[in-house]
C-alpha cells in the first residue's frame, strides 16, 4: 500500500513565562486540512517542534508524550498517543512521525495536538492549533459533538508547575540584623516572608527576635531613630482578572424592598 504522508509543522502560541521555557509547534495552522484515502493503515504526520528560544530552554534530556486531542479549552478529549508514553527529546530531536488511525473519530475542523514534558520542577502541557481530518471512518461522541461546537479559534492554555515563593535571606544585608542590635539614626525591618501553600516545618520559631522597647514612667528625651526602612518585597505576586458577569439589577419588589433598608 502506498502511505499517505502529510509533513505538520507542530506550533502552539509564545506564551510569556517567567518559570519556564515552552516546546514551540510550528504546524497545524488554524485551517489545515489532511485526509484519509481508502486502503491506506491510516494518516501519516510527520509532527516537528521546537524550543520556544525564551529561558529557560527546554531539556534535551526531557521525556514527552504526544496525543491527539478534540473538544474545547474547557473540555478536552485525548482520543490517542501519537509515538512512544515517555519518548526522550534527544531521541526524537524535533521530529516524530505519526500515524492516525481513521476509526478514531469523525470528520471535522476539531483535531489538535497535546505535548505533555517533564522538567526538574514538574509537568508542562502546549497545544497545538486546531486543524481537519477529512474521510475518517469513526464518530464523535455527543459529549464531544458538544465541546467541538463549543470551541473556538484559541488553542488551551500553557500549564506550567508553580514555583515556590522565594523567601528572602535573614542574613542579607541591613535587613538581615535583628532590630534590636542595630545603631544610627535609620533602623531596617525585614520583608515578611510570603506563606507557602504547604505547612513543612516541624519545629516552629521566629525568624527574628523581637523589637526591644522601653516604658517611658517620666517623659523622655529626644528619639534615637529617625526612621525605619522595610525591605522591598521579595516575592511575586500574580493577580487575575474577575470574568464574571456583573450580578443583575433587582427586580422592581425587591428594589422596593432594599430601599426600605438605606435609612
């Protein structure tokens, strides 16, 4: 039999990443359309990725998977593993040919690719655009009828392991000596650090002791301190937008009764 054979250019979207670096599919582009000919074991891809050039640049030593995905950024449906579970980088180098099976699925605009990637701090997904199969022998199922029909032209978001907050150093430093033992007219209080998700500790203690102070029983002379520094923060913070619909006006008994209440 003669292969059917497609090159694909696997490409997700640069997203911007302070934690790590992405694998960058250059193919399917939104609009791609590859099609099963009768006969043939299935559609062959030839799948080709790449480091995003942003830092931290992806291992070379990594293991991946690739899977074959449908439905929407809010549901996914891997349908199969493209390859090997856990292929090294080094061994792929860039490059993977596939073959997808016709009886998977049906026919449509609904098809993208999934990278799954381990890193020393944990797993990173990228997607790849959405793109056609044409003549598969296979249907979707209606919960991924509905998904797809739900689906836009985005493709899902990275997923990246969060990092620990950074916990600056007591010892560093102006900040790093305890109030009390400090002199001059300009004193330097520590950033609090920023809790973790985890309680690890098992014996608690204070990070420094605390500030001395007098009780004055007459009155007293001038302040030796003239001001106190507070360290800049030492940590990342992230915030997100609210997307939630404002909450509809009150219907006009209930406005009547709330206005009773503004008094």
């Amino acid at each position: 039999m003669k292969a059917f054979a497609a090159s694909i250019v696997l490409l997700t979207a640069v997203l911007p990443s302070i934690i790590l670096g992405e694998v960058v599919f250059t193919s399917p582009v939104s609009g791609n359309s590859f099609k099963y000919t009768a006969g043939e074991v299935g559609i062959a891809l030839t799948v080709r990725w790449k480091d995003d050039e942003e830092d931290p640049v992806v291992p070379t030593n990594g293991l991946f998977t690739l899977d074959l995905c449908t439905g929407s950024n809010d549901q996914i449906f891997p349908l199969i593993t493209l390859g090997t579970p856990g292929m090294a980088f080094s061994t792929a180098n860039g490059l993977l040919a596939v073959t997808i099976p016709p009886g998977i699925a049906g026919d449509g605009p609904y098809y993208f690719l999934r990278v799954t990637w381990t890193t020393i701090d944990g797993t990173v997904i990228n997607w790849s655009d959405r793109f056609e199969l044409e003549g598969m022998l296979g249907i979707f199922s209606p919960a991924m009828i509905t998904a797809n029909q739900a689906a836009g032209s985005d493709k899902p978001d990275a997923v990246h392991p969060q990092k620990a907050a950074p916990v600056p150093d007591p010892n560093g430093g102006e900040f790093g000596v305890p109030y009390g033992e400090q002199t001059g007219d300009i004193r330097y209080a520590p950033m609090q650090p920023r809790p973790g998700s985890t309680i690890t500790a098992k014996n608690m203690k204070r990070l420094n002791p605390t500030s001395a102070y007098t009780v004055f029983t007459t009155k007293g002379g001038a302040p030796k301190v003239a001001t106190t520094v507070t360290q800049a923060r030492t940590y990342a913070q992230t915030t997100v937008v609210n997307e939630a619909a404002p909450a509809p006006m009150p219907d006009e008994a209930m406005e009547r009764f709330l206005n009773r209440w503004k008094d």
